[in-house]
C-alpha cells in the first residue's frame, strides 16, 4: 500500500520508518525543507534508540522518501496520516489548528478515494470538526462533497522503547463509522503485521470514531494517575515510616492491580501525560463534567516534583542547623530528560528542580547522558549552571546530589569511589555523611546508607547519629 504520514514529529517519523520497514511504501511530509533534507540523507532528527539504524535502511530499500509537497504525497497515496502536534492552549485544552489545517489540504488535494487518518491525539469530537473542514474544501473545489474515508487511528508509543511499540503493539484501535474506511485500515494492518486470526481478535480494536479518540486520552490519564497515587502514598509513607517500594510490591501482586505504574518517584513529565491530563479535563468542563479524579491528579504530580528541593532544604538543615540552607551550595543533578531513554525534556521534573535551586541562590552541576544539549537550550540564559559529559567531573565538589533521572548509567558508578575521592576533594566539606537524594528510588539504599545521607521516595530511615 502507498501511505503519506504528516508531520515528520516523534510519531509521523517513528511510524512511517517502522511502516516502511514493515514493506509498506511510506512519504513522509513536512514543511522544513532542512529537516527532510536532513532525513533524505539518513540523520534521525529525534533521539530514538535504533531508529536511524532503521531509517537507513528503509531509505536504502527505498520503501521511504520525505518532500514539503504535501499536494503530490496526498494524490499518490490511499491513506493520509495526520502526525502533526497538538500543542496546548494557555487553558490546556488542545490546539487543533494544525491538525485542522492538514484536513484542509487534504480536501483540497483529494483526486480519488482515500482515507483521512488522525494519528495525533486529539480530543473528543475533533473527528467531526475535520469532516466539516474537508467537505467545505470539496465544495469550494468541486460543488459537492468528494467521497472520502475518515479515521482515529490513536498512537501508543513510549519514548525510549517506540520501534517496539510499532512492530509489536498490544493494541490497534481503529474507530471509523465507515465500513469502507474499516476495510482500507485492514487492508493496511494485514500488510504491517502476520497476525493470526485470534492474534487479531485480541490486538485490533475496531469501534466509533469518538471512542478511539477517548481511548487515548483515558489510557494517559488513567497512567498518569496511577502514578500520581502512588507519589501521594509516598509522602504519607515518609511521615507513617512505610516503606513504598514493599508497599507497591504487595499492592502489585493483586491481579486486580497489577505491577505497572506503581513506582514512586518525584514526578511525571514528557510530551504526553501533562498535556492530555490538561486536555481531558477541558473536555470535561466542555461538556459539563468535572474530572474530578483527573485534576486530583494533576494537582499531585506538580505537589510531588517539588519535593525533592524540599528533601535537599531539609537535609542540609539537618547538617548544618541553618535556615539558608541552599544559597551558595553546588548541587549535582543527575538526569535532565523526563525519562530514560530519550532526550526529551518536556515538563521534566529537573526543570522545576533547577527553577527552584536558580531562584534561592544555589550553583548547578548538570549531567545527562544525551539531553544535555537540550537542558543548555532551556537554560540558556541562566548563570551558575555547569554542564558535564562525565558523572565523576560532575560531582566533584559538590554539597549533594540528586538523582532525578534512572538512567542505567548511573547504576554503574562507583558511588563509594565518588564518596571517598570527590566530595571532599578540597576539604570544602565537614559532612560525616554527604547527602545523596534517589528522586527514583533507583539505587541501593541498604549499600548508600553506610557512607550517605541517602534520601529516596516514600521510605523513612533513622538519623544519623
């Protein structure tokens, strides 16, 4: 099959290089001409493990070739995916325009029968609002409405891990009330993957337009306040002397549970989960109903990524008995992306952290093993902020340190090593044990506990004495 996939963003690119690699003859479009020059060349303009690998090989195999002509792409291909952002308003509700905008084009390019797919996510009702733009294109062009196809085709990849989202999904859910439509999606899918009949049955999801697109902003919200749930079990944790990892563990083992997104940590960020909490809950009041578990949500994820300068205040009060405790301090952070695996660093918890350590006074030790680049381009005008390649290099010298990302690097550093010939290497420092906060409660603490202060989520341990 021919497919055009709109916008060369996150989702367009990993899916039309994945589609491509599947057998599928993919165009990719996008309006920065730099950027498909770029990807004509075979340089992946996202940091995604495996995927340039990937893009080469599908560009060499020719089943991919990205263009700015939108016009040519939609005429050659039976299926259009809309890939493009939806970025939020300053209410938080999503801003269509641009996906509207591809359905305007669309419309006016149409020469035959195709399907219009949204891949984006977008909210309730957004499937209607481009039917109603791509007919009036019709009108305007030909005096009648064309005969089209028009799909919810809702995305479910994980940054860090997205080539295994697409090559082997847990769901396909296909919302479309046009049993025409349903087919050429088939059709599609049939080519993508070798599934057998009851692998099909279990995998693809076919239902209304509106309830594909709600799948996708209930699934983000219900992860999102799971994690925000278990972050409001660890504080009550910290102040009850519960432990929330064994916490979790317990609570994992029921079936009805399950283990997934019970991990305490110092809150969630990304381009996902911020953005379709917001946007739920908008649609919410749109059609008059409160979210209320939603918001409560919300509400604990920005409580919890504050947390961790309030562990750095209390710590070093502890240590030096004194109220200012941060002004003047070199902080090391370990992790500035939201998560592992990715240099995306869209609402990350370091960047309330570093905001927070900014304003009272402290200087800043960076480290990350690729979104560096990206915590200078934040941080651009900021001073008494250091950035490093190297975890030793950059906590050498400093007052504490604060894991905010886990990423497995960190799991391989030599802490005792850092403890004994780092922190004090200048004898700026008097403190028996230096401090050490887990925002992920990654590492050991019964190991860290002997020669740190070590500080994680949710767990409460004696004073040193």
């Amino acid at each position: 099959m021919k497919v055009t996939i709109i916008g060369t963003g996150y989702v367009g690119l990993v899916t039309g290089v994945c589609f491509a690699n599947c057998g599928v003859d993919v165009i990719c479009v996008d309006n920065n001409e730099d950027k498909i020059n770029r990807l004509n060349n075979g340089e992946c303009i996202i940091y995604e493990p495996g995927l340039e690998n990937l893009l080469n090989i599908v560009i060499k195999n020719k089943k991919i070739r990205f263009t700015t002509d939108i016009r040519n792409a939609i005429e050659r291909s039976e299926i259009v995916f809309s890939a493009v952002g939806t970025p939020p308003n300053e209410d938080g509700s999503a801003d269509l325009k641009y996906v509207l905008a591809v359905a305007k084009t669309f419309g006016e390019c149409q020469n035959d029968y195709k399907v219009f797919v949204t891949k984006s996510t977008v909210p309730v009702g957004t499937a209607e609002k481009v039917r109603e733009v791509i007919s009036n294109e019709h009108i305007k062009r030909f005096g009648n409405i064309r005969d089209f196809g028009l799909c919810s085709n809702p995305e479910f990849l994980k940054e860090g891990c997205a080539i295994e989202d697409v090559l082997h999904p847990d769901r396909i859910v296909i919302g479309t009330n046009d049993e025409q439509a349903r087919r050429t999606m088939d059709k599609l899918y049939d080519e993508i993957y070798d599934f057998s009949d009851i692998e099909k049955q279990s995998k693809i999801i076919y239902c209304d337009i509106w309830s594909a697109e709600m799948i996708k902003y209930a699934s983000n919200a219900m992860l999102a306040t799971r994690i925000s749930f278990m972050n409001d079990i660890a504080r009550l944790c910290e102040k009850t002397g519960a432990n929330v990892d064994i916490v979790a563990q317990g609570m994992g083992l029921d079936k009805r549970i399950g283990p997934l997104f019970l991990k305490a940590g110092c809150g969630y960020g990304g381009s996902c989960f911020p953005k379709d909490v917001q946007a739920l809950i908008k649609t919410g009041e749109k059609y008059g109903v409160d979210m209320i578990v939603t918001k409560a949500a919300e509400k604990s994820n920005m409580i919890q990524k504050e947390t961790l300068f309030e562990k750095l205040s209390e710590a070093l009060y502890a240590n030096q008995g004194k109220t200012d405790s941060i002004k003047g301090k070199t902080i090391a952070i370990l992790g500035c992306a939201f998560k592992p695996n990715t240099d995306d660093m869209r609402e990350s918890p370091a960047i309330t952290l570093i905001e927070q350590l900014i304003s009272n006074g402290a200087n800043i030790n960076v480290h990350d093993p690729i979104a560096i680049d990206n915590c200078k381009h934040i941080f651009a005008n900021k001073k008494h902020i250091s950035y490093y390649t190297d975890v030793y290099d950059c906590c050498t010298n400093v007052d504490a340190i604060i894991l905010v990302t886990n990423w497995n690097e960190y799991n391989c550093v030599d802490w005792e090593d850092i403890r004994k010939n780092y922190i004090n290497i200048d004898g700026k420092h008097n403190y028996e044990y230096p401090i050490f906060i887990d925002g992920r409660n990654m590492l050991s603490e019964q190991k860290l506990w002997k020669t740190w202060m070590y500080i994680g989520v949710g767990k409460c341990f004696p004073a040193k004495q």
